[in-house]
C-alpha cells in the first residue's frame, strides 16, 4: 500500500506540468513616424505608453496605425497585417521559467510583382522580457517610416 | 458506640430487605447502634444506586461478544522487527519525496528579468542594412537602412 501511494506521488512530481505553454500574449504597437519640422513632438492619443521608448529617435510626429495584442501560439506563426505592404509574422519557441519567450520575428514585404514571393525585411530572433519593449524600425512608409513597438505580456 | 449482639442478623436481615414484621425489624427499632448501622448501610445502597449505571449486555449480545475476545486472542501480534521495518521504509519514501521535490522545484532557480535579448537579426533586402541596438533607454532595437536611391 505505502509502494503504491510512493509511486503515484513521485510519478505526479517527476511528471510536472504539461510541456507547451500557452500561448504568449504579445502587445504591439505599429507607429507612423516623420518629421515634420515641429516645435514640440506630437504624439497620437494612445501612444503615451510608447513615448520614452521612442524618444531617443529623431522623428517629430507619431501617428498611431495599429495596436493589438496578439496571443501567438508555440511553434506556430501569428501574422498581424502592418499595412498593405507589411506583414508582422511571430513564432514563439520557447519559453523560460522567469516568463521570457524565445521568439522569430519577422516582417514580410509584398514585393511590387505580386507573382513573386514577399521578401523577409526584417528577421531576427529575440528573448523577449515579460513588460520589457523592444522595437523594430526603419520600413519605408508613406513620407516616413515604420516603428514597431512590442512588449511581451 | 457498642457493638450488638443483632448485628449479623440485622445485616442479613438488610441484605436480604426483610419484611418490616421481621424480629430484626423491631429490633432496630429499639436498638441505636443497629438503626445507626441500617440508616449508613440505606445511604450507601442509594448512592451506588444513583451513580452506577451499569452497562447490560443482554442475551442475544453474548455470542457476538465472545467471539470478539475470541479472535482478539487468537489473532498473534505482529512482531516488533517488522514494525520498525515498516517505519523506516516510511520515513526513507517520506525523505525521498522531499528530496524529489526540491529537486524539481529548484533545479533551474529563478532567473532574473532584464531586458529583451536580440539574438540575430538579418534582411533579405539587397543593398540594405541591419543592425540590433540597445538605446540608452535600454530598448532592444532592430533597425533596417536603406540608402535614399532604393525605391521599395
């Protein structure tokens, strides 16, 4: 009696809990950014969260385009449309004990020929911090450019 | 108080609860020493009366009974080595899951939060180029450049 409650309460601790985690929750914030000679530096209402991020960047105006929190699944690409030209694609992979999430990140561009496959702008591997933001930048857009700011939930 | 000659008769008498017309019973009557001792015997009888209720066990009861003292003395005791036995694999599976335990919980130890780690960063975009950066608000950063001429 006592060997088979042993085997049932190591069993039940060696097994620990289950081996994908749920998805990882993923704010982003997509900002149009230009200069457009003022005095003091504009942002869009909504944006307030992101301004010291972007403070160290030499743009006078910030237009919000899109903000959305994306629940991106392991081992599965999330895709969040940027504009018509740009899409967000996000894979987490894995997921550390203090919450930090492995992830691809990468921006697809729809080339000019449709017939021909996007062109990947931007593609790079972080190890994003629960409530750290980072942010990805310099995509041609409409006068300016693109900034993506994102933070892991 | 002097003795009486009565006072064996008297008790017999007593235990027996004779018939008030009984010679002992006129007896007493007379008698200090035997109305002393029958008054004493009568408040002890009510006090063991009032106290002990006594638990009956009536006839149906008695074989169910006896057969639990029967097989409580016939069951043998369990020798003493194998109680220590049992005792020390309990205490060993009992440390062994505490071990386990902390073993589990702490094998990776918390780890602390910094910032978000750019690993690599490239672009399938000719003639452009990419660099990962912290800003001096610490902020991971993955910019891509490109020169005035390109158009795209």
């Amino acid at each position: 009696m006592n060997l088979v409650a042993l085997t049932i309460i190591v069993g039940a601790v060696l097994a620990g809990p289950d081996d994908t985690p749920p998805p990882a929750r993923v704010a982003v914030v997509v900002v149009h950014a230009t200069r457009e000679a003022r005095e003091r530096t504009h942002f869009d209402p909504g944006l307030e969260p992101i301004r010291e991020t972007v403070s160290d960047l030499n743009f006078d105006t910030y237009r919000k385009i899109a903000a959305k929190v994306l629940n991106a699944s392991f081992e599965e690409e999330t895709r969040f449309k940027l504009s018509k030209k740009y899409t967000l694609v996000l894979t987490p992979l894995s997921k550390a004990r203090n919450g930090a999430v492995r992830m691809k990140v990468r921006i697809d561009m729809l080339p000019e020929n449709l017939r021909k496959k996007p062109v990947a702008v931007i593609s790079t591997t972080v190890v994003a911090k629960p409530g750290k933001h980072f942010r990805l930048g310099g995509l041609r857009y409409d006068g300016g450019e693109l900034v993506i700011v994102m933070e892991l939930k | 108080m002097r003795r009486c000659g009565w006072e064996k008769r008297v008790e017999l008498w007593f235990d027996g609860e004779g018939a008030p017309t009984d010679p002992e019973a006129a007896h007493v009557a007379q008698c200090p020493h035997c109305a002393a001792q029958v008054a004493q015997w009568g408040a002890l009888r009510s006090a063991v009366r009032e106290t002990a209720a006594s638990e009956a066990i009536a006839d149906a009861q008695f074989p169910a009974f006896f057969d639990g003292i029967r097989e409580q003395v016939r069951t043998p005791m369990r020798p003493r080595g194998h109680r220590k036995l049992w005792a020390a694999l309990s205490l060993t599976a009992a440390a062994l899951i505490v071990a386990i335990s902390a073993v589990v919980v702490f094998r990776d130890g918390p780890q602390p939060v910094g910032a978000t780690v750019i690993e690599s960063c490239s672009t399938e975009l000719e003639g452009a180029t990419i660099r990962s950066y912290s800003s001096d608000e610490g902020v991971a950063t993955v910019w891509i450049t490109v020169s005035q001429d390109d158009v795209w």
